[in-house]
C-alpha cells in the first residue's frame, strides 16, 4: 500500500474505534470501501461532522483510490475491519471484503 494511503488509513482506522459520533463515521467510511454491498455506503453529508485533520485523511484515501488503476483494498488490515463491521454493523457486517474483478477497463 502506498506510504501516503497508509498513515491515512491507520490515522483512520485509530478514529474509527473510538466510541464517537466520528468513530461511527469514519468507520462507515472505511466499511462501505471494504464492501458497500454488505456494510452499507459512506453519506457525504458525515463530513459536516468530522474535524478537519480526519477530512483531510479521508481525502487522501479517495484521492489514491482514485487515481488507482486497479481496486486497492487493506487486505492488512481484515482483521481491525472485521472488528469494525462487528461493532458498527453488528446485524450486517461481517467484515468479508468485495470480491470484485478490475473495476476499471
């Protein structure tokens, strides 16, 4: 994974366990990536609520993902997202990634 995604996502990943109105949204940011089809998507309308050095890392994340010529994951990183879809997404996340061919032609 790219460095710059990296710190993004563990700066992240650290919000996203905290019990708060951000962990809750960040969380959802990080779980509609890893599968919007089984955890539910990411309202934009959640970055009215986020301070602005965790917007900053959730448009560093985009921004990389963006410009990726194939679909990147943090496959590193199932584990804490498993966790993550269990707290948050107790009755639909089971933290199993998109399986999901190049998006991109």
């Amino acid at each position: 994974m790219d460095p710059t995604l990296l710190e993004a996502f563990e700066r992240l990943i650290a919000v996203a366990r905290q019990d708060t109105g951000q962990g809750k949204r960040v969380a959802a940011f990080i779980l509609a990536w890893w599968n919007a089809g089984a955890n539910g998507g990411f309202d934009l309308s959640d970055l009215f609520a986020l301070d602005a050095s965790t917007c900053e890392d959730l448009i560093t994340v985009f921004s990389v993902l963006a410009r990726s010529p194939r679909a990147i994951y943090p496959d590193d990183y199932e584990q804490e997202i498993h966790a993550l879809a269990a707290r948050w997404r107790p009755r639909t996340g089971r933290g199993r990634r998109r399986q999901d061919a190049s998006l991109r032609n």
